[in-house]
C-alpha cells in the first residue's frame, strides 16, 4: 500500500513519464533526478521489507527473553557450584604448617630455640567428653617421656619470675579460642598445638549422662545404680526401658534449656563451656572473637547484652590483652598449667590456690580473652575452620584407638609407636557406657534415641546444632587429610 501511495503521489506511473520524455528531450539529466526521486520511497520500502523478513527469520531460531534468563541461570547456578566446591577445596587445602610429622615435637621446640626464645609449649584445646581426659593422661606421659614431668612437685620448687623452663603445659577448657590466634598470637609458633572432636550429638549426650542429672535424681529414679544406662537391663527388661526413655524424654529438654543458668561456682560466673548444655559447643569452642567486625557483631547482638556476659571490665580485658596490645615475649612457666595425680590438672590462673602473679593471664598461646556467645552463621564455620587448620594434630575421638592414629600422634609427640601409654592400648576414661563394636563407638547415642522412639528429641539436636554438624564435617575432612599426608610421609600401610 505505502509503495502504491508512493507510485501516485511522484506520478511514476510509465505513461506519464513517456509523455515526459517525449516532450522533453533537451531535458534528459532532469528527467533521471525526477526518476530517482520519485523511486526513492520504493527503494526505502523495499529495504524496510527486506529487513523485516530478515528479522521474522532470526527471531524464529532465536530463544525467548524466559528463555534466555532461564539459560543464564542455569549457567550460574552451575558457577555457583563450582565455585563452593572450590570454596570448600581452598578451605581445607593445604594444612597451615607444611613441616614433616614425624618427631614435630623436636623440630618444634629446637626451632623456638633457635630463634632465641626461652621455652615453648604444648597446647592442648580440651573439648569436654571428647577424650580429653585421656590425652591429658597421654601428653602427662610424654612429658616423663621427653624428661619434663612438669607436675605439681615442678611447680612448688619455682621461684616467681625465674627463668622458664623449656617446654611448658597449655590446657583450654572452659573458654573458647579466638579463631585468629595462631595468626595473632606470637606464641602459638613456639607450640605443639593438639585438639580432639567428637560428633556433636554424640558429645552433647555424653556430657547430659556425665553431669546432666544428679546423682539423688539419678538414684530416685533408676535406684542405687549410679549409671543410668546398663546394657544388660536395656531393651531387654521393658520397665527398665520403658523408664529410661520417660526419663529422657523430660529430663534432657529441662537440661537443654535450664542447665547453663543453674551452673554452680566459677562455671556459672565465667566459663562459657562446662558441665551444661551450651548449644553448637565446638563450633564456638573454636570461634571466639576479640577484634574486628566479628567482635563487633557478637557485642551488637541485644541477646548477648541481656545475659550480662560481655560487660565493660571484660571488655577491657579483651582489648589490654590482646596479643596486639600486650606483650607475650618472656613466658612465665608458673603460669601455665601442672600435672597432678588422678589425671587432673592444677590450674594456677583459676585463682583457687597459690598467690602467684599473672597479670597477662595465664601464660600459653591463646589465653587471652575472647568471646562467642550470641547468634552464630555460616561465617563462624568458616572461622572455626581456619582456627582448626592451624593445629598440628586434628584428632576424633571415634578413632583415637585406632592404630593408625595413635602411631600419627606417637609420631608427632616424637615418642615410639609402640610406647606402653599409646592411645590404642589406653583404658577410656570417665566413660559412662562401655561400647563394644564400632558401631557404638560412633553412633551410640544417636542410635540409642531412634532406639527408643525419640526421634523428635533426636531431631531438636540436630537442628539446634545444625552448624557444629557441618563444622564437625569439615573437620573430619581435615583429619583424613592430615593422616593421608602422614601416611604418605611414612609409607603406613604399604607393609
């Protein structure tokens, strides 16, 4: 139609422009221009046309807009995972101290001695119910080993202020590590830096049949039996199981949520960790903060205010003993940690016994105070990560009898590997059930829940320590990772 519009309005039509011609012919380059004018809007058309055409067919083979996002997302959703599955590769890479395994206790402490410092340390971050009291009796044993009893009897002869000795004893408990110590803190290079974890779940039912319950209610309930669970009675005798499971069916939700604000002594007043239920336990164990943003965090959070936890002395403390505010050059041996009988330890800084001066804290990498109460995220995995790949030995406590890891920690404490205080020829300690199959050394308590038809108690655990699984996960990448590369190192297994 535009074209026809275009044929009428220039007068193009063939006749007239026969008559034009016929009638001007002195005026040929005239007649050409009008031509080509009047031509010049079917030339346009049909270029309009063509383009149209051309366009119809691409759109045909061309995908939708939806499509196209579609397409997008998909590709970087696929990104997306190759990027955490990256993420995750970085993040348990390449172990922080690249050094060999075998004997690290003398490359260690001959290396502090080197650089000029006076003594060094053995750092054991203690988790309650996760061995720990038998890697104390173990590391007790390699002091005598090594001719470094460094016991109570040691600690009675010092003198305040006297020169130090060579290695000394540094146990973490009741407090949580700042996840940027072995960064931040000068002593944490002169240390043989040891941690044993347990599968969440399994810990935190170990710590409720230990000190969930007292003794008179354990009595009222179950008689003079002192251990609540006896395998002999248990789903063999219906009434004893019939009451163990009321028994925990009540008894472990009030221990979850009122156990911390019943605490006794010291342990209600300052220690985080203790004999009570304190949610994501490791996790936090290993994810203090006591600068930075994460700091800044945990003291916004109303939660951690209201609990009257963080207050302006403690504050004070956090910021005068840092590691970038306070001096840890010269170590102070009277303020670290001593053997004593019965596998317990004498802690001089718990102020209980001994005058004794430690205005630092108690001497030992990562003393100094941290915090990790309040809400937690996936960024406090992640820090607790990088806290755990600093430790010369990540050891679980579901395999500390195998042999293959009691010959890595024999290796790494430089002591024989068939010492007669190995962890796999050590009687458990403080254990409430005796486990005999594998089976029940890793997932006896979860078990014994589905067992017993409390999968809702079962399921609260889980998800109110749903980041200390996944932390517990990771960390158990890490440990195989270590003893890949010991076994490497040491040719284990290969005969």
């Amino acid at each position: 139609a535009a074209m026809g519009k275009s044929h009428d309005d220039c007068r193009c039509h063939p006749t007239s422009l026969s008559s034009k011609l016929g009638d001007h012919t002195d005026n040929i380059p005239g007649i050409m221009k009008q031509l080509i004018i009047c031509h010049r809007k079917r030339i346009v058309g049909l270029l309009v046309m063509a383009a149209a055409i051309i366009s119809m067919k691409f759109l045909s083979t061309t995908p939708s807009k939806t499509a196209v996002v579609g397409a997008a997302m998909g590709k970087s959703h696929e990104k997306e995972k190759v990027l955490q599955t990256e993420e995750k590769r970085q993040e348990i890479g390449p172990l922080v101290k690249n050094e060999p395994y075998m004997n690290r206790w003398h490359r260690r402490f001959s290396s502090s001695a080197a650089r000029g410092n006076l003594g060094g340390y053995v750092f054991f971050k203690h988790i309650r119910k996760a061995g720990g009291t038998s890697l104390r009796k173990y590391i007790s044993n390699v002091f005598e080993h090594h001719g470094l009893s460094h016991n109570i009897s040691d600690f009675e002869q010092m003198v305040p202020n006297q020169a130090n000795i060579d290695i000394s004893y540094v146990e973490q408990e009741f407090e949580p590590l700042d996840w940027q110590c072995s960064a931040a803190d000068p002593r944490w290079q002169e240390s043989l830096n040891i941690i044993v974890l347990r599968h969440p779940i399994e810990r935190h039912m170990s710590e409720f049949f230990f000190s969930g319950v007292t003794f008179p209610t354990k009595k009222k309930v179950f008689g003079s039996n002192r251990r609540v669970i006896q395998k002999d009675q248990l789903f063999f005798n219906k009434t004893y199981t019939t009451t163990l499971a009321r028994f925990l069916n009540e008894e472990v939700p009030y221990w979850m949520e009122h156990s911390k604000m019943e605490g006794i002594g010291k342990y209600k007043k300052g220690a985080m960790f203790s004999r009570w239920y304190q949610d994501n336990f490791q996790l936090r164990a290993l994810a203090g903060c006591s600068s930075g943003r994460c700091l800044e965090k945990r003291l916004s959070e109303k939660r951690l205010s209201e609990q009257g936890n963080v207050t302006e002395i403690l504050l004070k403390s956090i910021h005068d003993l840092h590691p970038l505010n306070h001096s840890y050059v010269t170590p102070n041996a009277m303020c670290t940690q001593f053997f004593r009988k019965n596998n317990l330890v004498f802690d001089v800084c718990s102020g209980k016994k001994r005058d004794v001066q430690c205005s630092g804290g108690c001497d030992g990498p990562c003393a100094y105070p941290t915090t990790a109460e309040g809400p937690l995220d996936k960024n406090d995995v992640r820090r607790a990560i990088k806290s755990l790949k600093a430790f010369d030995a990540i050891l679980l406590m579901e395999k500390l009898k195998d042999q293959d890891e009691s010959a890595f920690l024999n290796d790494v404490m430089g002591v024989p590997r068939d010492a007669s205080f190995a962890l796999n020829s050590m009687r458990g300690m403080n254990a409430r059930v005796v486990k005999s199959n594998r089976r029940e050394v890793t997932h006896y308590y979860r078990d014994l829940l589905a067992k017993l038809n409390l999968q809702s108690l079962l399921l609260r655990l889980e998800e109110e320590n749903k980041l200390e699984v996944e932390f517990f996960n990771r960390a158990v990448d890490l440990h195989n990772q270590q003893m890949q590369v010991w076994k490497e190192e040491t040719g284990w297994g290969r005969g």
